[in-house]
C-alpha cells in the first residue's frame, strides 16, 4: 500500500479541515474497521469490493467478497480465469455486467500494466467498469492517495451540510458536490478519512430519519439548521416507467434433457444460460 502524499492535497480552508478531523474522531470510535477488504487492504481487494458494493448492501456482499478472492486471489488469477468461472462466483450477486467488466479490466491491467495495479485515478477509471468516484475509492483506500470521493453516501452528507439545491442528477449540482467533496478531503488519513464519510452517510445521515443527533459535524449542517434534513438532496422529477414484456420457452427432449443456449455478453442477463 501507498502513503499518503501532501503535495497532492490543495489548501484547505479552516471550516474544511475541521469538519474531517471531527468525522475521523468520530470514526476511530464508532466507525467500520473489520470489513473483510479491510483486513488488507490492498488495491486489489479494495477494487473487488468497491465493485461488488454498487448498489448491493455490504451485508449482502461479504460473503460473496470472501469466496470471490478465495477462488481469484490476485489480478493474475483473475484475468486468467474462464468468464464462466467468474459468473459462476459472482452468481446470486446481480448486475452481471460487474463482474464481465472485472474480468475485461484485470486482463486490461495485465497487458497494459504488468499485472501491477494502477495508482492513479485517470488511470484506474480507465478500466472498464469504473466511473470516477469508485476510481478514487480504490486510489484512496488502496494505495493511499489523497482522491476525493462522491458516491450516493457522500452526495447526501454534503447536500445537507451545505444545503445544495437541485437534484443530484444535475450537472450543475454535481459539479458543486465534487468542489465540497476536493475542498473537504484531508492530506493525511486519507483511507480512513474515505471510509469514515461513507459510514457516515450509511449509519447516520441516512435518507430517512437521520439520525443528526449522533453526527459528528451536526453542528454546522445547514440542513439540520434548518429544521429539514430530508429536503436534501432534492428529488429529481421521476421517469415513467418503461414496460416491456418478453416469452420464455422452455425445450425438453423425450429424455428430460433441457436445451440452453448462452445470451449474448451484452445487455440483460449478459453472459448467462
């Protein structure tokens, strides 16, 4: 694992540092620290479970996160690996297209890299699959450098400290939240630092009820000072729903024998039978 490195921090102006050293307090006391890519970190097991934790529970990922390195212990054995193989571990976890990109990138780190896995966010977020605040997790958590943030977690906690209008599908709102999210993110402690604003959003400034009594930085949130946390961040107007309907045949031989055919890697069901 990197270190952290200073010079790669701009300025931070008072408000800013205190609000990290006050969520790193917190975190040393009530903050995740034995999640099973936390026993080594490593970019490597930081990149699978980054992956793994897109819109899937950590609970529901823990397990599938023991069993995945157990049976592809580095990116060598990965992108080694039969894409059936990797499915088949990943099974029951969804969104399968995860796991195709996790294999199309370690093979990508392999030829492109030697096999080492990148440091940099530009070059982590050129792997397939891997959008800029995941790049910085994994640059963050896994080598050490200092890289700001910005998933679901981090949007609420931000839009509500400083009161952040519009919707955070607006480009004009997200680009005010990843100003928030460089200005706030220390020089030193950074993985714990990116860890602890993820809990924070996770365990405490939830969507629903949060729990602002127990936060760290509640005493300067804008949202809470004005008597409505949950107005933030704002709703985007909601899409109609789109209906498609499909048939499904099922074609067995006078033996019992089930004919399968594999779906093409793309779209729904990429890759499976």
């Amino acid at each position: 694992m990197g270190t952290d490195i200073a010079h790669d921090a701009p300025r931070k102006s008072r408000p800013a540092a205190s609000f990290a050293r006050r969520l790193l307090a917190w975190w040393d006391v009530h903050g995740r620290k034995n999640l099973p890519w936390q026993r080594e970190r490593t970019p490597y097991r930081v990149w699978i479970a980054e992956i793994m934790l897109q819109q899937t529970r950590v609970s529901t990922v823990e397990p599938y996160f023991e069993r995945f390195v157990a049976g592809f212990p580095d990116i060598h054995a990965l992108a080694g690996a039969d894409l059936d193989e990797v499915l088949h571990l990943w099974s029951g976890l969804g969104y399968y297209a995860r796991a195709r990109n996790l294999h199309r990138a370690a093979g990508t780190i392999v030829r492109e890299h030697g096999g080492v896995f990148p440091d940099t966010v530009e070059a982590v977020q050129a792997l397939p699959g891997i959008g800029r605040s995941t790049a910085a997790a994994i640059v963050a958590q896994g080598c050490g450098r200092r890289a700001a943030i910005l998933d679901a977690n981090v949007k609420r906690v931000l839009a509500r400290r400083h009161s952040v209008p519009g919707p955070v599908t607006a480009a004009a709102t997200l680009a005010a939240l990843w100003r928030l999210a460089e200005a706030h993110t220390p020089a030193e402690r950074v993985a714990d630092y990116t860890q602890a604003v993820m809990d924070l959003g996770a365990t405490v400034c939830v969507r629903r009820r949060p729990r602002c009594a127990a936060c760290p930085v509640s005493a300067d949130c804008q949202a809470r000072t004005a008597g409505d946390p949950e107005r933030y961040p704002e709703r985007a107007p909601r899409r109609a729903r789109r209906v498609e309907r499909s048939r499904f045949f099922v074609v067995v031989d006078p033996h019992g024998a089930c004919l399968v055919a594999q779906r093409p890697p793309r779209g729904i069901w990429g890759g499976q039978w």
